[in-house]
C-alpha cells in the first residue's frame, strides 16, 4: 500500500493537483505498478467546481473522456455538473489514492529524491508530476479599487447581479457567458473590452448571440477601452472618444488566468524569455530541466493558457507513465 515518509517509505510518484489530467496521471501510474499518491489543495477538480454553475463545455463529451472511460452526457456539449460527476466517478471507481483539502508548500530533491511538505504531512517521492492547472491565479486589472469588495474575478451564476449595474471586464468565453447570462436575470451589463471586437476564440453558437445583444443596445459594450480606475460607486474608463464615468455596482473582470510561475520556479523550472513564459520540459517525456519534476495540462503552456486543455494534454500522462515505467522500479 502506498506510504508516505513517516514509515520511511518512498513513493514512485506523487502527483500535485487533482483535476482531469492528475486523474489521468494517477490512472496511467496504477496501471503500470507505479506507487503514487496525489494531494490536491482542494476538492476533486477543483478548478471545474469553480467553473459558472451553468457552463457548458466547448469539447463534446468524448473528448473529455480519459483512460479511454466512456462519459456519457445528455447534451451535445457536457455541463459542469455533468464533467464533475464524471470525473468523481472515475476516481472512486477506480480507486483512486488522492488527498484532498492538502496544499503542498515545498518540493526539495534530496540525494535521489524529493521531500515534499504540506500542510498536513510530509512526503518522500522519487518523481513528482506537476498538473496544477492555471485557474487559481486571475490576472488582475492593476488599477486603483481593484481591492473593492464589488469587484470579481471570478463568475459563478447570475443572481446576486439582478437589478444591479454590472461592468464585465473582457470578450472571452467566460466574460460573453457572464454578460448574457446576467443581462438575462434582469442586471444592466457593460462590457469594457481591451481590442476591437469579441474574442476570436468564443464559442461559435454563442458569438452570434453576443453580437447582436450589443447591436440592438440591450448590452453596451466599450472597445478599444480599459478601466483606469474604480471608485465605491462609479468606474472611470478610458475609451477612444475620452472618459468616461459609470454608475456601477460591481466589476466581474474576467481577463484572464495564469499558472503557479511562483510555485514551479521553486521547484527549480525555467521558462522561456519571450514573453510568454513557457515551462521548460522535454516533449517527449514532459520531464522539466529539473531531473524528476515533470509537467502536465495546460501548465505546459505558460501564459498561452488556450494551447493545452482536456482533450489535447490527457496524453501527458501516458507519456509520462510509460518514461517512468522504464526508469524505475516500480516495486519502490
């Protein structure tokens, strides 16, 4: 049975984070006899828990399947709570070894291992995976009152914005759901957006959508313009005809998130210097410049947090479970 440093034992892998692909991660190293554990600093995926309550995913169910276990949906595009019972079931099902609610603080290597210290306990791995996602950190407007308790960097549903002025931050998927879906509910919506038009990458049933509720004025929209400050009562906001001065009762900016760079650069990984702050790794083990610290999900991805997603990145695990398979006993 896995163990951890307290009977002086070593794990193969410990794997941090426990959503879609530290699941995937955790299924490929069982399957290859591979001792592993993953601790996860909340609940199961717990970036899906955070996701808006009525989301739907862009992928169709098939493409969020992993270890080949058929997720069955009754819609053409999975909600959230669909993916979450999907993803529980998987890990009970299979029995998976995931500690919950336990944030990991430091990764050391000592010799020819790590010791890992949480917040509850301590371990001792030979490998660490490192599948943390990016949706714990926003991407913050750096303006004055950002700090306000009216302003939002994340969106879960509709209600407490009815009948209230509400500035959406952004032309993301996220940013368009949240404006359509409060304008809904009855709150006045104002989007204020960076460039020139909504994001290329909205989902293209809801594109229209969004179009023409701005079009037809039922959400005002400012392009080509920026927040340059938030007040208890108002927000200023720099647009290409001047300022200008909004009532407003909450800011929900939804610019954007990014990974742990402070967490990974502990751990020794280098990035890339151009900007976009790519993890250094090998492609063909997704093993890091540090010896035994490897990346999976979208953190491989840096700033570019689009690049790698569900679909694309469960093959991580594979690659890695089958490298480490070969390098290590897997009896410990």
């Amino acid at each position: 049975m896995p163990t951890d440093i307290a009977s002086g034992n070593l794990f193969e892998v410990l794997i941090i984070g426990a959503g879609p692909i530290g699941i995937a991660c955790a299924l490929e190293c069982k399957k290859k006899n591979l001792n592993y554990v993953v601790v996860e600093k909340g609940t199961l995926t717990n970036s899906l828990f955070h996701y808006p309550l009525n989301m739907n995913f862009f992928s169709t169910s098939e493409k969020l399947e992993i270890d080949g276990i058929p997720f069955i949906s009754n819609n053409p595009k999975p909600t959230r709570n669909e993916a979450l019972e999907y993803y529980r079931r998987v890990a009970t099902s299979n029995e998976l070894n995931i500690n919950l609610y336990e944030k990991i603080y430091t990764v050391k290597k000592i010799d020819n291992h790590f010791e890992i210290a949480s917040d509850k306990k301590n371990y001792r791995a030979r490998n660490v995976i490192v599948s943390t996602g990016f949706f714990d950190i926003p991407k913050m407007l750096n303006v004055p009152g950002e700090n306000l308790p009216k302003v939002k960097h994340y969106f879960k549903e509709a209600h407490p914005f009815v009948m209230q002025k509400v500035i959406v931050v952004g032309a993301s998927n996220s940013a368009v759901d949240a404006a359509l879906e409060i304008w809904r509910k009855g709150g006045d919506v104002t989007m204020v957006v960076r460039g020139p038009k909504i994001g290329e990458r909205v989902k293209y049933w809801v594109r229209p959508d969004i179009e023409n509720r701005i079009e037809e004025g039922s959400i005002k929209a400012y392009f080509n313009s920026e927040i340059k400050n938030i007040t208890k009562n108002e927000v200023f906001i720099k647009t290409p005809k001047g300022q200008e001065i909004l009532d407003n009762n909450f800011v929900i900016a939804l610019t954007g998130y990014k990974p742990d760079f402070k967490f990974l650069k502990s751990l020794g990984v280098k990035f890339s210097e151009d900007g976009n702050y790519f993890p250094k790794y090998n492609t063909e083990t997704m093993e890091s410049n540090v010896p035994g610290i490897f990346l999976a999900g979208v953190i491989c991805g840096g700033n570019e947090t689009h690049k790698w997603f569900i679909e694309n990145s469960r093959i991580h695990a594979t690659i890695i479970a089958e490298h480490l398979a070969k390098i290590n006993n897997p009896k410990g």
